[in-house]
C-alpha cells in the first residue's frame, strides 16, 4: 500500500540533497545529466524495496492484529461497514454483519466468505430494541462470545431545514441515536466479560454542524455526546469505548443518499466535496485507521486532516468557524417554491449530476466496490421486477 509513496521520498531527498550541496559549494564537479538520471532511479529503486518490504511486514503484523476475536458491525452490508469488515477479517476476526436489506447483506456475507473470512450476516434494524436483542444472541450464538461492537449503522439526508419535516429529525435519531444507544446498553455486559470494545463511528458533523445536514448533525452530536460519555464511564470495567470522527471518507454512499429543495443542485455539491480527493480520504485507509485505534484501544480517532483541521478551528474560534459555517450556508442551493425529493442515484443521472460523477470520479469507483445498491434502490428494483412479472 504504502510502496509507491518510498520510492518518491527517497528520490526527492536525493534530488534536494545533491541540489543543495551544489548550491553550498561543497558538491564536486556536476554530473552529467544522465548519470544524475540513473543514480536517481537507483535511489527510487531502493526505495521500492523499503516500501514493499514495509507493506509486506505491516500486512504480517496486521493479519494477527485481531485473531480470535469476535467483531459485530452494524451497516456491515455496505460502504464504511463492509470495508471495516474486510478490514477485520483479515486482521483474524470472525464478523457478523447487519443491515435492513436482505440482497445486499447476502451478497456482503458471500464476498467476504470468498476472501476467507469467517463471517455471518443478520437481517435487523437497529431502530427495532427487540431486533437488537436478537442480533446480540445470535452472534453470541454463532461465535461464542463477542468482543467489539461497531456502531457503523447511518443514514444522510441532505436539504434546507426549510423543506424538511420533524419526521426526518426523528428518522435520524431513531437510526443514529436511539439504535446504537439500545445496542450498546445491552451489549455491554457481555462485553464486560471479554474486555471488549466500543467502537463509534460518530462524524465531523457532529462537531461542525453542516448546513443543509441538520438532522444528521443533530443525530451526530448527540451520539458524539454519548460515546464520550460512555467511555468516561465504564473506565475500570474493561471496556473499551473508541469515538470515531471521521470526516469525508469515499464510501460512495451518494448514490443512497436522499435529496430534497432542489434534489439536483443539492447532489452537486454534496457528491463533489464527498468525491474530491483533498477534501476526502480512501474508504479502506479510514477502515485501516478505525481496526488499528480499535486493536490498540485507543479511546478517540480523528479521521482525514479537513477533520482536525475542522475540530481545532472550532476548539480555538468557535466564532469565526460559525461565521465560515454560514458563509456555507449562504453559498448552498435555496429552497425552492416546490420541494422535491429524490435519491442520489436518480439526482446523479442529470446533466449537471454527470458532470459532478466525471470530476468526482474516485467516489463513483468507490461505490462500485463497496456493494452500494441502497435499500431504496433494491426497493424500486423489487417493485419493478414485481410489476413485470404481474403483467
Ligand atoms: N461517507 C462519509 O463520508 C462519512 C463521513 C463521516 C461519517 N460517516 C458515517 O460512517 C457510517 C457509514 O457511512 P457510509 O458512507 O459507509 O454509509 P452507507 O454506505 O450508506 O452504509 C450504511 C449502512 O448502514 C445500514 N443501515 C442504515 N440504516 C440502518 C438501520 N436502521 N438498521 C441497520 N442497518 C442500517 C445500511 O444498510 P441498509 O440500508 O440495508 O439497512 C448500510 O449497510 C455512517 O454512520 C456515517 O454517518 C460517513
């Protein structure tokens, strides 16, 4: 993974090395250009061997990372979830995986059986106490113990407050608050017994609250308010609790996301900043990140430098950082005089939703290999694959 970034620095610290030497007087006569060419490429060799020896021992270390453990991953059937549960696999957990949709949990769990993991899917909804219940014992029941929960289960909805309803804040508590809140209070006794682990998987959204995002950053920072809470609180019980905050990770979830005001400009500029690689970290880097912080029971993990950067400016200018947060707002679409609704994979397909998938490249590739087919979307895929066969 990390081979190609060796090679660069070590040729790049030559180049800077023998440039200053010239420039200081203390570097003999200068080569000719060619000699200069191959030392450099010699240099880059080597590093590619540092790089690739490396990676090599890091995948060594990594696969034993988590061996015998057991990982249970809420949202495990897509995006961050199911990167987090290749990730654990192949650190040696065994890993139960959750969703609402039955299609895409399947296709997750035999992916990931095809990679050699020990793994097993269970249909629930997190909002549902009885369905968490459920869930605990059946992973229990099928590994034998449990040692780390991951709260990874979420939903986006992006639009103006104006065009959205008290629905939508409490579709997104249910699913971002309540949910893990229920499946964290019941599993922590069993985790009691394993020293086991927390994991939250909370947002930068919940720090800085996004405009247009509103029920998402309320949902966030009430989960964000519980996780630190939780960890300051089962200190000595051997419990572990770990908040995650990432900022944009390119899951490719866009597709699943649901847009309303003006659907189409509202997909333009949430799909570009979540596809655009400054503003954006690689799925499996972020993945990478959560199962070492979670392997070294680190207490808070702060993911991708926008996300840093955000939190400090918020710890040391909340003021300034709410005037730059309504600059943003200002700058977002309007609410039009009829709202609409639509989701990503619909909004995309417009032309100014083709253009935005061709620059956000990356996070279209993205949603291809981390199984993204909403739940919405199997829904309509269902309904017309019902509606053929009724005719
Ligand atoms: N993507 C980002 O840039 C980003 C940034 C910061 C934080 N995060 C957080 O990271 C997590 C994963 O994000 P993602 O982009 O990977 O999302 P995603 O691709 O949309 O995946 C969401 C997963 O959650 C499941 N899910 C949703 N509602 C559920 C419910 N009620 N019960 C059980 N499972 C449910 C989905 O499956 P079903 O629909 O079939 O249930 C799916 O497996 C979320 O908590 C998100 O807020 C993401």
């Amino acid at each position: 993974m990390i081979s190609w970034k060796a090679p660069l620095a070590l040729a790049g610290a030559r180049w800077a090395w023998s440039r200053a030497r010239r420039r200081y007087g203390s570097a003999p006569t200068p080569e000719p250009a060619r000699g200069r060419n191959l030392e450099l490429l010699a240099w880059g060799a080597a590093g590619a061997v540092i790089g690739v020896g490396a990676s090599a021992l890091s995948e060594r270390r990594r696969s034993g990372l988590m061996s015998g453990k057991v990982v249970l991953i809420t949202g495990g059937s897509r995006g961050l979830g199911l990167q987090l549960a290749r990730e654990f696999g192949a650190s040696g957990a065994s890993v139960v995986i959750c969703a609402r949709g039955q299609e895409n949990l399947d296709r997750a769990v035999a992916e990931l059986t095809g990679r050699g993991v020990d793994a097993h899917g269970v249909v629930c909804d997190v909002t549902d106490p009885e369905q968490v219940e459920t869930l605990l014992d059946e992973a229990e029941q099928r590994f034998g113990r449990l040692d780390v929960l991951v709260n990874s289960a979420g939903t986006m909805l992006v639009g103006p407050q104006d065009a959205l309803t008290d629905e939508h804040f409490r579709q997104a508590m249910d699913i971002m608050f309540w949910g893990p809140f229920h499946l964290s209070r019941a599993a922590v006794d069993r985790l009691r017994a394993t020293r086991g682990s927390i994991v939250n998987i909370t947002s930068i959204g919940a720090y800085l609250s996004v405009p247009h995002m509103l029920p998402y950053s309320t949902a966030k920072h009430a989960w964000a308010a519980l996780s630190e809470g939780m960890a300051a609180e089962t200190a000595g019980t051997g419990v572990r609790v770990t908040t995650v905050v990432p900022g944009l990770m390119r899951t490719g979830s866009h597709r699943g996301v649901l847009f309303r005001g003006d659907p189409e400009r509202e997909y333009a500029w949430f799909a570009l900043a979540a596809g655009l690689p400054l503003l954006s970290v690689s799925v499996e880097r972020a993945a990478r990140h959560i199962v070492h912080a979670t392997a070294r029971r680190k207490g808070f993990l702060v993911i991708t430098p926008t996300a840093r950067l955000g939190l400090v400016a918020r710890g040391i200018a909340p003021g300034l950082t709410q005037e730059a947060m309504r600059l943003v707002g200002w700058l977002l679409p309007d609410t039009p005089g009829q709202v609409e609704e639509r989701l990503g994979s619909e909004a995309g397909d417009s032309r100014l939703g083709r253009v935005v998938n061709t620059v956000a490249v990356l996070n279209e590739r993205a949603g291809r290999q981390m199984n993204q087919r909403s739940r919405a979307e199997e829904q309509r895929e269902d309904r017309r694959t019902g509606e053929r066969s009724s005719e």
